[in-house]
C-alpha cells in the first residue's frame, strides 16, 4: 500500500492534521529530519506521540505528508498572478517572486524536498510518492502555461511539461546553492538568470524562469 493511500485511510481533523504538519515543519527547519523525532513533534503540536504513530506509522510518511500539503497550497498561490499574465515577462516574474520568497521565508521547504530524496534511496514507498507528488506538480504547472500559450501570452518550442522540469530542476539548483551559502546575496544571481536570454525566448527555451514551486 502507499504512502498517501495509507495516510487517506486514517483520516485527521483538519485542526490536528495541520498543528502536526506545521510542528513537523519548523522541527525539521530548527533540527533537521533526523533530530525531528515524534517525540518532539507531538509535544510541539499538542497531540500525543502514539496519534503520529496511528496516523502516520513513520516519520518519512509524515515527511511527505508535510511535502504534499506544501506543494498544493504553493501552486495554488501561483494560479491568480499566472491568470492575470499578460506577457513572458509577467510569467517569469510570478515564478521568480515565487522562488524568491520561498528561499528567504520559507527555506524549509527545500529542507524537506533534500531530506524526502535522501530518504527516498532508501525506501520505494517514499520515492515513489515523492515522484508522484513531482508529477502532479509539473502536469498542473504545464497546464498553465498551455493556457498563456492559448492565449498567446507565450509560445512554447518544447512540450509543456518538459519545460516545467528543466525550470523546476533549475529552481531547485539555484535554491540549494542559496541555502548553503544563507549570508550570500542571490539577487545579481536571480538577475542574471532572468536576463540570460532574450524575454520572447525565456519560457519557450527553458531559460530560467525561477520557480519553485513554490518555487513553485
């Protein structure tokens, strides 16, 4: 059985669900994965060690828990300001201000991503879920830029989906380096990435385009 399967037949209320993910979330930015312990977790979130272990069974379960919900609230932020795009330019610049903050706000996003990868060698369960949770990802993503292309906001050389991977692998490139180097200002990096090719073939080519997811 999955991940996400197993996690579904156990459902938590909405409240408790989200003090675990959120208390799971800032254990890993102040301890990293492996100091985040139900132990801690639990009394952070106010609920009782033996409710993580009904609910998530393991600590990498409740990883790609925290993951998931993450993901899908930060692609749905990116949905308005890709609506209202009027130009390439207004695309790259949702998905670099999207990048952006998720570096400088909420770094441990990325943390997460890192650790679930790591954890993903060791564990089929959890690398194939983290896989899934990528593809919905980047078929959601292409399907808006499908829709600016429609409306000829931008025109894609490449199939949209293959675009979406090159820009998410970039983002999580130039995340990682920010990361590690925190005192580092990345802004003439961010400024350079964007300038790299002229603004009609940025999207079309691949170049750049900042995300992640949120970046994205």
């Amino acid at each position: 059985m999955s991940i996400e399967a197993a996690t579904k037949e156990r459902e938590l209320s909405g409240e408790k669900a989200q003090r675990i993910v959120n208390a799971m979330r800032e254990s890993v930015a102040k301890r990293g994965a492996a100091g985040s312990t139900f132990e801690h977790v639990a009394r952070e979130a106010g609920v009782s060690r033996g409710l993580l272990h009904y609910y998530f069974g393991t600590k990498e379960r409740l990883l790609v828990e925290v993951v998931r919900r993450d993901a899908e609230i930060r692609v749905a932020r990116l949905d308005e300001p890709l609506a209202k795009a009027e130009s390439v330019d207004d695309v790259i610049d949702v998905l670099v201000a999207s990048l952006t903050d998720l570096i400088e706000n909420e770094p441990a996003f990325f943390l997460l991503l890192y650790e679930l990868f790591s954890a993903g060698r060791r564990n089929p369960d959890i690398q194939r879920e983290v896989g899934q949770l990528f593809d919905r990802t980047r078929s959601h993503v292409a399907e808006v830029l499908e829709a600016k292309e429609r409306e000829e906001v931008l025109s894609l050389r490449h199939d949209a989906e293959a675009i979406v991977a090159y820009l998410f692998a970039v983002g999580d490139g130039f995340a990682l380096q920010a990361l590690s180097d925190p005192d580092r200002d990345i802004s003439p990096h961010r400024r350079c990435g964007v300038g790299a090719l002229p603004a009609g073939q940025r999207v079309a080519d691949g170049a750049f385009l900042g995300h992640r997811l949120k970046k994205r």
